[in-house]
C-alpha cells in the first residue's frame, strides 16, 4: 500500500456555503496523509509524526497552501475557441459566434484535440472536477470521456439536446438524442470517475417533444446529474415565455418535464421569482453561479445572498466561453464584486467554500470529494499566494489567513497554481 504524507499548511471546509459563517479547519503546519490516493488523516503535522517512516514519501511544501481542488459546476469546453468574442447580449453571442465554434464537433479528431487542450487547461488552473457541457454531437462526449478517463479526472458531461432555434446542422431530434444518451450512457456513466449528464441545451432550443424524452431519460436514471439554463437574459426570457405561454415561469418549464430534483444544476439564475426561488427549495435543486459570463455578456446580476438566505444551494463556475477565464480564483473575484454591486460583501472562506466543498455537494459527490476528510479522494491544489511580485509585497503585509486569501481572490490567476494532484498524484505542475 503505498502511502505519502504531504506537508504544507492546509485548508478544507467541513459545510457547504449557506447564509451562516462557514465552517472550516485550517493547519499552518498541516500534514496530508494519502494511502493509494485516498485520505487516511488530515490535520496537524505533529499529529502524523509518530508514523513517519522510510517507507512513507514525504512531500513537502511547507512554504504553500494546499486546498481540495476546484469544482466548476458549469463550463462548456466546446467554446474554447469563442472566449473574448464580442457579442452584443447572450443570444447574439450565441448566433454570431458560439454556434459555428460547436459545428466542428462533429469531428471527433477535432473533439480528441480540443478535449486534450480543455483538460490542461483545468488542471492548469487547479479545477479537478467540472460539470461539462459538450455539444448537440455525440462525438464531442465520446471525446471528452476518452480524455478524462485517461487522466483520472473526475468529470460528468452529456451530450446536448436541441432541437429547434439553432442553426439546421446543430438540430437532433428527440429519438436521436435519447438513443446517443442511452448509448453513452451505457459506456460511460460511471466508469472510472466519469459521470454522464442529462444536458437539454435551455427550453428554448427544445420541443415540448424532446422534453418529453428528457423527461423519460431523467425517470430512467433518478440519481443522475441534470444541468441546463435558467433565466440568464432578459430577451431569453421574454423569448421563453413566447414558446411556452402556458407555463408560470421559466423555472415552471423544467418542473412540468420533472427536471428539478437533487444534483439538478441550473446556470444563471438572474430573473427568478419568490415562487421559483421556493420551489428551488422545496425540490432541493441547485444554482450554478456564473459571475463572469454574467458581466461580459451584460446578462445581469445574481442576488446571491438572497439564494442563500433562503437555503438554495448555490456553487461556483466559469462558465467558458462567455466567462473569461479558466482560473475560479479570477472567477471568485467576479462573485465578490458582482455581489458587492448588490450591497453584499463576500468573505473570502466564503468565496473559497462555493469553489470547492459546496460545488462538491450541488453534483452530490461530497462523499467522494471536496473537502480532506478520511475517506476522500486525494484531488487538491499547491497554492502559491507569492506568485507574483506584487502579490508577495501583498501577502507579507497581511495580518490573518483571510486577507491572504482575499488577497488570492482579487490578484490570483493560473499563475497561483503551484500542482494540481489527482487521486494524490501529481498531474500539473508550474514550471
């Protein structure tokens, strides 16, 4: 049984994010003991001391700060060729640029190429596992399953349904795109660390037919994940309530079609009403925050706060390609000003915990990952808060943990990413 002890000052939390302080542990001479890839003991290095030995590999980064790897509960790695591109609001975003970009996907050496450079770049920024939207073709899951499979990353993705609105090369049907997710599903789901996601693009871009099928789909596999969107822009709204004038809300769509349960994560969330928001609750459905892509495109800004007074799990994302960046540090950077637009300030263990054990806990893998309890999977981060010139000046004029993590949200990018370990082996490191 191999074993290694890591040593560096550690930070996990023990709660996902509500409206109460968060709960964490924090070591400053902390050890992490990993026995073939799980965490055996998470806490003071003195505590590990007495079993230290030759046959235990010591890695030290006393000098860093490791935390559990990033969780990123939306991003759509098909859009990686579209990040920085102007559109005027979502839908024109999407017609001008997004559309043609997911057209190539139907090459599966080009899905091969493009699911090798999104997979570096997570690592690279520290993510360990995301909630991944792929395209309308189901070479773009094939691909991405391939990939992550190979490096053991801890992924869960699907293919896209849609079926009207878009571009004719982008269209499926509501059979063709049951039987290419049951297939997949078949050889995918849960092989590995691999997890397969009901993914209806948004209810715009779905027949009342094809929702039909989601909902078949989602009564056959009960526990599985089911990602889409929700009231990202005030057109896409109004738009929605054009295609579905018999429904309440948007929200309302998705509850008809039975898409609102446990580990159901819906992005965006802006133009919620207190109805949705209570029937978020009551279904224990979950929000993915998308900060970045929320400014860029002009989208609005999420009340965070409100979803967490009223007890909506809420996590972090990216949100490629309308985010602009890959790093959840740079994007927990968004979440604190776009809340601070609200009149709410953000505290940065809070900001931390939706990256890590409360993104864990919206895709119900809190067992498995997000925080270093015994038992856990060994997926963290090397964190150098000196990673620049300024930031060193920074941090050495901080006077607690806090600051120097509001010091990494604020000024913290890639560069911040020391190693990135899977399963306690090390699958990224900054040159």
């Amino acid at each position: 049984m191999a074993k290694k002890i890591i040593k560096a000052r550690i930070l996990h939390f023990l709660d996902p994010l509500d409206a109460n302080v968060a709960k964490y542990e924090y070591f400053a001479q902390g050890g992490l003991l990993i026995s073939d890839g799980i965490i055996e003991k998470c806490g003071p290095l003195s505590s590990l001391l007495p079993i230290m030995s030759e046959e235990i590999s010591i890695i030290d980064y006393s000098d860093k700060l490791i935390i559990p790897g990033f969780v990123d509960t939306h991003i759509h790695y098909p859009q990686i060729d579209v990040i920085a591109s102007p559109g005027k609001d979502l839908l024109d975003w999407l017609e001008r640029f997004t559309f043609r970009s997911e057209a190539k996907y139907q090459n599966l050496d080009w899905a091969l190429q493009s699911s090798e450079f999104f997979l570096e770049e997570l690592l690279r920024n520290g993510t360990t596992t995301a909630l991944v939207f792929g395209t309308v073709h189901s070479e773009s899951a094939k691909a991405l399953f391939t990939k992550a499979f190979e490096r053991n990353v801890r992924l869960i993705t699907g293919k896209v349904a849609m079926d009207r609105n878009c571009p004719d090369y982008l269209q499926d049907t509501p059979e063709s795109s049951f039987e290419d997710a049951l297939e997949l599903i078949d050889n995918w789901h849960l092989k590995g660390r691999l997890q397969y996601a009901i993914t209806p693009r948004f209810a715009i871009t779905s027949s009342e037919a094809q929702l039909e099928k989601t909902a078949e789909l989602a009564r056959l596999y009960p526990d599985m994940v089911i990602q889409t969107h929700l009231a990202e822009n005030v057109d896409e709204v109004a738009w929605m309530k054009e295609l579905f004038p018999k429904h309440r809300s948007y929200l309302d769509v998705y509850d008809q079609y039975g898409l609102l349960r446990p580990n159901a994560v819906y992005a965006h969330c802006i133009y919620l009403d207190e109805l949705d928001i209570k029937r978020l609750n009551t279904t224990q459905s979950s929000i993915a925050f998308c900060p970045s892509s929320n400014l860029f495109l002009g989208s609005g800004l999420m009340n965070l706060q409100h979803y967490l007074n009223e007890q909506i799990q809420v996590s972090l994302a990216t949100d490629i390609g309308g985010g602009t960046s890959f790093s959840m540090l740079r994007t927990m950077g968004r979440a604190y000003e776009v809340a601070h637009l609200r009149g709410d300030v953000m505290s940065a263990f809070d900001l931390f915990n939706l990256a890590t054990f409360t993104g864990a806990k919206a895709l119900g893998l809190d067992q498995h990952i997000g925080n270093f309890m015994p038992g856990k999977e060994a997926d963290f981060i090397v964190l150098d808060l000196k990673a620049t010139p300024l930031m060193e000046r920074r941090i050495n004029a901080c006077q607690t943990l806090e600051e120097e993590l509001f010091v990494a949200i604020i000024l913290g990018d890639d560069r911040n990413i020391q190693a990135t370990y899977l399963m306690g082996e090390k699958k990224f490191e900054r040159r």
